[in-house]
C-alpha cells in the first residue's frame, strides 16, 4: 500500500508498506523514503521499520520521531548550503574561501622591467658591452635599445654607434630589423647621406624588402639627387602587391620636387586607376606648383582636380584651401580675388550672394534620374537583350 502525507513541513513523505513473505500480518516491515523535491540536493534517505504488535506501538513511535528528527537535520543542512550559496558573491566571501583554502603557491610577482636611460651621446664597444650586463634578457638587447631609440627619436649617431657595436661582434654583419629601424631613424631626421648608405647595403644584400622598407626609402630618397631610385622601387613593390597612397604621394612630391611635372602626372592618373582615393596633400601639391603658373593644360588639370573633389564630396582643410585660394589669384592675366566665408542655412554665401550647389538632389534632379534609371536600367530598350522568349 502507498500513502501520501503532505502535512509535515510541506515535504512530500511517500510511506510504502510491504508485507514480507514467511512473516506474520503482526509482524512486517515500513519502509519510509524521504525525498527532499525543494532542496539543493536531491537524495533519498530509507529507514526500514519493523512493525510489532499493537502493544508494542511506543518503539514504532519512537522510531518515527527519529525518522522525523533526521529530517529536520536535513532540512537544516541544506538551508545552511543553500544560503551559503547565495552569499557566494557577496561581500567579503572571496576572503572567506581564501582564509578556507589557503594557497600552497607562493605569490607569483610582477616582472621587474628593464629600466636603463637611453644614451644621448655615442658609446663605444666597451661602455655598450657594459650596458648590455645591466640588462636582464641579454639576448634580445641590441633590438630592444634600438626600438627605445626609435621610440624616443634619438639621435642618428647614437643608433649608429650600436650598428658599429653590433657590426663589430658579427664579422660586420647587422641584422634586418635593426637596419629597418635605423632607416626610420635617418628619415625621421632626413640624413640623406646615412639613407643612401643604408640602401646600398641593403641592394647589394637582399633581394626583396618588407613594404615597410620600401615606404621608408622611397621616403628618404626622393629629396635627394637619386630620387628616379625611389620610382624603381616603386615598380619592384608593385610587382607583389599595389602600393599605398603614401607610396604614390611620396614619388609625386618627389617629381615634383625635382620639376618633373609629366611623372607627377602619371603616377597621378595610375592612382586613380586603382581606385584608390589621394591623399589630400598630394592634391595640394599640384596646386602648389602651379603657382603663377600659366599653362592652359595644367590649370585644366586642376580645375579636374576640383571636380573630383566635388564628385567625391571631398573636403579640403583648411591649409588645403589656402593652396587653392593662392593658385587662383596668381594665375597671370586673371583678376581672381579669393576669401573665406561661411555658408548659411538656406547655402547662400556671404561673400558672393550665390547659392552654393547642394550635395543633395532636388526634385527635378530626382525625377531626371529615376525616368533615366527606368528608361536604361528597367526597361533597357531592346527586351531580348536581357530576357528570353521563355520568359514570356
């Protein structure tokens, strides 16, 4: 038989009787399952009670309260865990769990980093020999003080006495990365004699550069008197991949530089058929060096210039600007006078009382465009060019 009592502390207490086979009807066995459905745990706890005679119902009760007893043990423990539980985030537990189980690892202590001052004037061998003992990796020294030195913009001969230092322990050999880095050393600080030295070395050594090294000395040859080197090494870098817009702007100010105006040109327009967008400093540039200029065909390349600027809702800066503003009134024979002014609301400008052209369309332009796009896009005029019989 199987009964339910649900009267104490809400637990559900499923009792089950079964009568043993070879024993008496006075004589059998209950055996009680406490099943706790609320708690963190889910356990079972069975007890086995032998039921006597009627007469012997005092041991059958105390050993119903001991079942009972039990239970409210249980339930206590598992409140405890359950508002342990809870508290697990609050404050203060974490010093709790680590005062409950202490660590047997000592604390592991923040790396102590390098700290040694740059040197601001040239060592020799022995004095950065000295210097590399007071370093902790030993090892990794020679690109770790030159990386500082790039960081910090130091001086060319400071690096360059590491190079000699360096140089001198390896048969006169100096690794790339440190090469690299002293390159940027002597762009930063336009030595163009050091740039050559180190291009030399680096033609006679290596076959192929990083682009990082083509930039830097594409950037570093163009002001000097072998700038048509930097275009060379503008068509080896586009042998593997497309160049920057840097690159591009770096040999257009050269040929500029150097009043090679067609060059210019042609890097100009092999830019623009890569799809890449200028940077605004070449566009100012061109503007620069058509200063009191007069040639029909370059301003008609600048004013091409100021429609891709318009095109491309492009907006020079204010230096940009200035360039524009200078090369307008110094074209010879024209009466241009240029100034700064703002726009209102309504796009009229306070200088001229014109109305600027919008970047948005108009209703006329709108309706222009779609009649078009239905005319050429949808309909297309001859319908077997984009559909077949089938369609039909």
């Amino acid at each position: 038989m199987t009964f339910y009592f649900t009267g104490i502390r809400s637990f559900p207490k499923l009792w089950k009787s079964n009568s043993y086979f070879g024993l008496s009807s006075s004589h059998s066995y209950l055996s009680l399952f406490l099943k706790d459905c609320y708690g963190i745990r889910n356990q079972e706890k069975c007890f086995s009670v032998k039921t006597m005679s009627a007469q012997n119902t005092k041991a059958m009760n105390l050993l119903i309260a001991k079942a009972r007893c039990v239970r409210k043990l249980d339930e206590s423990s598992n409140k405890q865990v359950s508002a342990d539980s809870s508290h697990m985030f609050a404050a203060g537990a974490a010093k709790k769990r680590s005062q409950m189980n202490p660590s047997s690892k000592d604390p592991v202590l923040p790396p102590v980093e390098n700290i040694i001052q740059l040197p601001t004037k040239p060592l020799n061998s022995e004095e950065w020999d000295k210097l590399k003992e007071e370093f902790k990796e030993k090892a990794n020294f020679e690109n770790w003080i030159i990386l500082q030195m790039v960081k910090c913009h130091s001086s060319v001969d400071v690096a360059k006495s590491v190079l000699a230092w360096v140089a001198a322990k390896n048969s006169g050999i100096v690794g790339y990365d440190l090469l690299v880095k002293y390159l940027y050393l002597c762009v930063f600080h336009k030595q163009t004699s050091e740039i050559i030295d180190v291009y030399e070395i680096m033609k006679a050594r290596y076959k192929r550069l990083e682009s990082g090294a083509y930039t830097l000395l594409m950037r570093g040859l163009i002001y000097t008197d072998r700038w048509r080197e930097a275009l060379l090494l503008l068509e080896d870098l586009k042998k593997v991949m497309i160049p920057s817009k840097k690159n591009y702007d770096d040999c257009i100010q050269g040929a500029l530089f150097h009043q090679d105006v067609n060059v210019a040109w042609n890097l100009y327009q092999e830019l623009l058929s890569h799809d890449i967008v200028p940077m605004l400093e070449t566009l100012k540039a061109f503007f620069d060096f058509g200063k009191d200029m007069k040639d029909d065909q370059y301003s008609n390349k600048l004013h091409n210039i100021l429609l891709y600027l318009r095109n491309n809702q492009l907006y020079p800066g204010e230096s940009f600007a200035h360039s524009i503003k200078t090369w307008f009134e110094s074209i010879p024979g024209e009466q241009w006078k240029g100034q700064f002014t703002t726009i209102q609301q309504s796009g009229q400008c306070l200088g001229c009382g014109k109305t600027v052209e919008s970047i948005h369309l108009s209703s006329e332009e709108y309706e222009f465009l779609k009649a078009k796009i239905m005319r050429d896009v949808i309909d297309g005029g001859d319908q077997y060019k984009k559909t077949t019989p089938q369609s039909f």
